[in-house]
C-alpha cells in the first residue's frame, strides 16, 4: 500500500436491493484458529474469515507449533484443518511474533502462553503498538506469568509462562473480550478456578466456543469463569457472518433512498448485535430472524429498509460494548437523524486502532455536523437534510471501521468523497465495495 494513498468513492448510482452473505465473524475466526491450536487432535474449521487479522493469529499459531492447513473457498472464506499442540505445548519461536494490526491475536496470545515454559516477544505494527496492553499483562502477571519490560504499557512484550500457574479471581476494570478471553485461556491450563468479574456486559464467544473444545465454562451476565487444568480435544467450528462487517452494508441501505436489503446466515450473538437494537430505538425499519445454531452461536438474518425519518437517542454506558465497533457507523447514521443522539461512556474509542472517538468528532465536523465529546460521552446533533459538501477527503487513520463509514458518505449520497488510506479494510472486510456493488447495481 503506498503512502497515505487516496481512493475516490463514487455515490451508487441505484438503490441498495437484495440478499447477501458477509464474511465469516472476524472474533469466532480469532477464536477458532487459536483454540484449535491449543487443543489435541486436527480441528476441521469452515467459513473462516480470510483478512490481514485473522491470518496474523494464523501465522502466530503455525510459528509455535501448531499444523495450519486452511485454504481459500470460492466464496473467498477459509477453511480446512487444524492440527493442535495439545497436552505437549506451543513450541520455543525462534524470532517474534508479529501480530501485525491484530489486537485480538496479542492480546490472546498472551494468555495462551501464560502456562507454558515458553519466553516469547510479542511485537505488531506502529498501530499495535500504541494500544494499551497493561490491562492484559497485570491479570497472567498475577497468575504467574512473567513480561518484561515489567509494567509496560505497550508492544514490544516479552512473556516468559509458568507451569505452575495460579487461578484466580479478577475484577476487570472494563468490559473488554479480550481482556476475559486472555484470563480465562490462561485458566484453562491453571490449578483451580478461574473467575473474571466484568463492569458490563462483553462478547461471550469464547464462553461459547470452549466448551466444543471438551472446557466447561461457567458464565452469567458479568462473571465468567474455568476450573483447570483441563485437556482440550479437537472438534469442528463453522463460523458464520459478521455482524460488525454487515452493519455497514445494513447502515447504507438505511442511508440510501428506496434500499431494502437482507443479510443472510450472520452472527445474531446478542452481545455483537446491539447495533440493531440502537438502529431501532432511532425508528429504523429493521428487524432480525433467527434461524438456527453454528454450535452454540445463534445465526440467521437481519433485513433493512430505507426509512426516511430517524430519531435521535440516548444510549447508555451498559449498552456501549455491545455496539463498540459500530459507533463511528452508527454516529454518521445520526448524523442524519433528526435531534440529538449521545454515546455514553465511550472512552475505550480512544484505545483502538486509532483515537475513534476524536477521529469520528473529526469526519463529522467535514459533514458539517456538531458533534463533540464532553467527559467520556459522544453528542451527535443530526441533520435529516444534511448535504455533503465537494471534495471532502477523509482520513481512515488506518482504521478499518473509519475508512468504511467515511465510504459510505461517498457511496450513499451524491457527491463523490475521498478516503486515505482505504486499503486498510484488508483486516476485516477485504470486499466491503465489491459486496456493497453487487447489491446495488
């Protein structure tokens, strides 16, 4: 990719009509890929999310020991085996491991190796490494992990495992996946029970998938827990669409005049789907089908409809990490809501691929919008006949979210907008314009 390179976004010249399928969950692919890899025996995985993210926990795993053989599909998903360390462990790298943009890989990976005598540098891209990191390493440091430098914040980490790890009980002090899923992997391979105790409500995917793996888990609304150590078997995972990738394509049909579009066989996990319930509280038509289960995640359907009149809304701070990364797609769809919505409690923006929070406030002062944040809350004040003015050029960050959301600007109006460095949707939706073309065309 060259330099902050500029790509034009054209309006769609017809309304958004039809079926589709998004690519496979980019959270159950992370998951998928890395628990196979702990587990005895091959693993049989489909419907694998095949982007920049998924394959830096691919390569990751294949670099401590595990046997990855996972093949493009026509559909351009991944799928095929995968052969687990088991009861041996991962094996000593002998460089590190570049987990490139992928915050899910490090994050889990340290977890993953926390019980086992392995010392290992954890590295990533300019972007990773200014993500926080501590919240991860203070937990496995208590189990009896060691990282070095000690109390570093940031990327380049070294861990050093421990055999003899301890369980224990947390109090998380965010609601944050990763954050669950690095100390309950941990706690898989430690003597006793481990318990995570969350402020919210958070992704429960890996609270889901474990048990296929032959680990119980015990998990409630804000507490999770494992009691170890436990062996992992190998067993099959299909992993169905993803609900963030399929917000954008269900918040263009919203945007786009006389659009009507429905979203087959994707995530309805109701910890990922928040994004329609918000859509609903601001009177969108839109409406989920459930139809059935990938193991113990519920898929189905998600249909939309163009609606004219969308009304501002509160959401609250529970509500928030069920919805984190769909806010800068939901703050441009109230961008054209009539009133006021608020985001409440959205500092964790800040710590994302980028600073989403400011860089969000950034793409809708271009609009024209008023949108600013007071204390950790984010104000959109909407604008139903909002006009967007020529030669607008948006800055992704690098930020996979922000480069589709600035597109749909371009895409769903009609005035043509720029985005910098569009390319870096490699990580999670790689066909995001070609999807968006073939039902509006």
């Amino acid at each position: 990719m060259a330099d902050h390179a500029v790509t034009t976004i054209e309006p769609l010249v017809k309304p958004i009509h039809g079926t589709i399928t998004v690519p496979g969950d980019k959270s159950i692919s992370h998951r998928a890929v890395l628990l196979a890899a702990m587990a005895e025996g091959t693993s049989h995985l489909e419907g694998v999310l095949n982007s920049d993210d998924v394959r830096s926990s691919i390569e990751a795993v294949k670099a401590l020991g595990a046997s990855v053989d996972l093949r493009e599909m026509p559909d351009g998903s991944l799928a095929g085996t995968v052969t687990g360390w088991g009861a041996k462990g991962p094996s000593q790298p002998d460089h590190p491991i570049n987990c490139g943009n992928s915050g899910t890989t490090a994050r889990l990976l340290m977890g993953i190796l926390a019980p086992w005598d392995v010392t290992v540098e954890i590295t990533g891209d300019n972007s990773l490494k200014r993500r926080p990191m501590r919240r991860i390493t203070a937990p496995l440091m208590k189990m009896g992990a060691r990282f070095e430098p000690g109390g570093q914040e940031h990327l380049p980490i070294t861990e050093t495992g421990s055999r003899h790890l301890r369980a224990i009980t947390y109090d998380a002090p965010m609601a944050s996946a990763q954050l669950k899923t690095a100390v309950l992997l941990a706690g898989v391979f430690a003597q006793g029970k481990t318990t995570l105790n969350e402020p919210a409500i958070s992704r429960n995917h890996t609270e889901l998938m474990l048990p296929e793996f032959g680990v119980p888990t015990t998990a409630s609304n804000l507490t999770a827990s494992v009691t170890g150590p436990k062996t992992m078997h190998a067993c099959n995972i299909a992993v169905p669409g993803d609900p963030s990738s399929a917000a954008f394509l269900i918040c263009a049909a919203l945007m786009k005049r006389q659009s009507t579009l429905k979203v087959e066989h994707v995530s309805l996990n109701p910890a990922r789907i928040g994004f329609v319930r918000t859509l609903e509280r601001m009177g969108a038509e839109i409406r989920e089908r459930h139809e059935g289960m990938e193991g113990k995640e519920p898929n189905g359907s998600i249909e939309v409809s163009y609606t004219d009149v969308l009304r501002g809304c509160e959401i609250p701070s529970q509500h928030i990490a069920s919805i984190v990364d769909e806010i800068p797609v939901l703050a441009l769809v109230a961008a054209h809501a009539r009133g006021m919505t608020v985001f409440r409690e959205v500092g964790e923006l800040r710590a994302k691929e980028t600073d989403r929070l400011a860089a969000t406030i950034e793409g809708l002062t271009m609009l024209g919008i008023d949108a600013w944040e007071e204390g950790n809350s984010l104000y959109v004040e909407g604008n139903p006949s909002l006009e967007v003015p020529q030669g607008l050029v948006f800055d992704s960050h690098n930020d996979h979210r922000l480069a589709m959301t600035w597109a749909l600007v371009g895409l769903c109006s009609k005035t043509p907008v720029s985005v910098r460095d569009f390319d870096c949707i490699s990580v999670s939706y790689p066909q995001f314009l070609d999807d968006i073309h073939k039902v509006a065309s």
